[in-house]
C-alpha cells in the first residue's frame, strides 16, 4: 500500500468513532423527521391545513409548494444535522497541521516518501469520504423510515441526493477554511475556536436576517455561508443547487489551495 493511501487508511480509523456515533445520529435524526411529517400529514388530513397554515409559513411553505419531501426538508435545517457536519469539517481540518504539530506526529509522518502537497490530499479525500458517509446516513434513514411510515408522496433516492450533495457541500467549505487556519498555526485550540466562531456566527446571522420585523437586516444574510444550503429550495424548484454548490465548491478549493500555499512555505518545528 502507498504512503498516501496509508495515511488516508490512518485518519479514517483515528476518525471512527466520531464516525460511526455521528452516522448512526444522522441515521436516527432522518427516521424521526420522516415520522414527524407523516404525523403531520395524518393530522392535515383529519382536520385539515388550516390549523398548521401558521406551521408551515414558518418553514417557508404554502399550499403552493407543500409536498411531503418540502416538509422533510425543513427539518434538514435542524441544527442537529449542522452541527454534526461543521464538527466534522472542524475537527479535521484543525487536526491536518495544527493537531498534528502539537501533538508531535507531524514530522514523523511527513518523513515517508509523500509530498506536502499530498499529505494535504489525503486529508481533503479523508473530509470528503467522512461527509459521503455522514450525508448517505441521512438518506438511508429517510428511505428507511419512509417504508413503515405512511407519506403522501415519499420522495426516492435521487430527489434526497439533491439536498445531501449540497450539505456536504457545506461541510467541505467548513473543512477548508479550518484547514486553512490549521495551516498556518502551531496550536489546535486557534483553528477550533476561529472556525467555531466564524461558522456559528454564520448560523446566527442567518437566524436574525430572517427573523420577523427584521427585513431591513435581510442584507446581512450574504456574510453567512449558510445562506448557500437551501434544501427546501432544492427538492421544490432546485433552481438554486448549482450555483450553491458551485459557490461552496470554490471557497473549498480557494481555501485549500491557500491552506497549500501557507503550509509548503512555512517551516515545521520538529518534535522533541
């Protein structure tokens, strides 16, 4: 086996337990939200909308729009699920330079014949298979539980892949603007806390942007980079997934890139 798959075979089981419990979370948060909308549905048909019309404007749904796939896709907005996949993106990429510098692996792995600029990949392919597991939890949990849960119209396989490819999306962008702060720090602490506070902030900005009587701060929603994941958006109209992704997809190459740049210049300290 080469170096580089080594290394990626080394992150993927130093990363298994947070792994297998945030899956088996995700897994578990689709079967709910699915159970919660076939409720829902069940009390729309006895008494009709009327009593949930205030419900569903708050998740940005009218009668015009309203499926069961619209519905299941407000709760993707849960902050559960957001928290699960920024913790990923976060806690590996303030571990590629940062973590591994202070806990004094980072020479020992670097003096196998693997390039910096490798040892980089294999932390990016290592982000990139962590979200295609985490986000396929989260269908397969929705498609689970669609099977013993009554909906009107359950949606199939490539309609929740749409909402899933731009979360991850999401997660990578986390992933790479924390890589880029690990890059060019000696400390784990500083790209945790940095990317922890930019991407909670994002969060927030978001909340109060849409918040009721806030519409003369609608404007500060284009600082959150939550405002490129609309999974609602996406399984209605789905006008919104290309160029979402494609504006995820280039903060995480730009970020990573610069990362790149930073790490192959700077001098490591070797460990004691």
């Amino acid at each position: 086996m080469s170096p580089f798959f080594c290394l990626i075979r080394m992150q993927l089981i130093e990363s298994r337990w947070f792994l297998t419990l945030g899956s088996s979370a995700l897994f578990g948060l689709g079967w709910i939200f699915v159970h919660v909308t076939s409720r829902i549905e069940s009390k729309i048909r006895e008494s009709g909308v009327s009593g949930f019309e205030g419900f569903m404007e708050a998740q940005g749904m009218s009668m015009d729009n309203y499926s069961s796939v619209v519905m299941e896709m407000t709760w993707w907005n849960n902050p559960a699920i957001l928290l699960t996949i920024a913790l990923w993106g976060i806690s590996r990429g303030s571990i590629a330079v940062a973590g591994e510098l202070e806990r004094g692996t980072l020479d020992w792995q670097l003096s196998r014949p693997v390039s910096r600029a490798a040892y980089l990949a294999s932390h990016f392919m290592v982000a990139v298979l962590g979200l295609m597991l985490l986000t396929s939890a989260l269908v397969a949990g929705n498609l689970a539980a669609s099977q013993y849960n009554y909906l009107e119209s359950p949606p199939g396989v490539f309609t929740l892949s749409k909402p899933a490819f731009n979360l991850a999306a999401l997660g990578l962008a986390v992933f790479a603007y924390t890589l880029m702060i690990s890059a060019a720090s000696s400390a784990r602490w500083r790209p945790n806390l940095i990317s922890s506070v930019v991407t909670l902030g994002g969060f927030i900005i978001l909340v109060i942007a849409y918040m009721p009587s806030m519409d003369h701060w609608r404007w500060i929603e284009r600082l959150s980079i939550f405002r490129a994941y609309t999974p609602v958006e996406v399984v209605s109209k789905g006008e919104s997934l290309l160029y979402n992704t494609g504006l995820l997809g280039l903060i995480a190459v730009s970020c990573t890139l610069l990362g790149y740049l930073v790490f192959r210049s700077r001098d490591l300290p070797a460990s004691a």
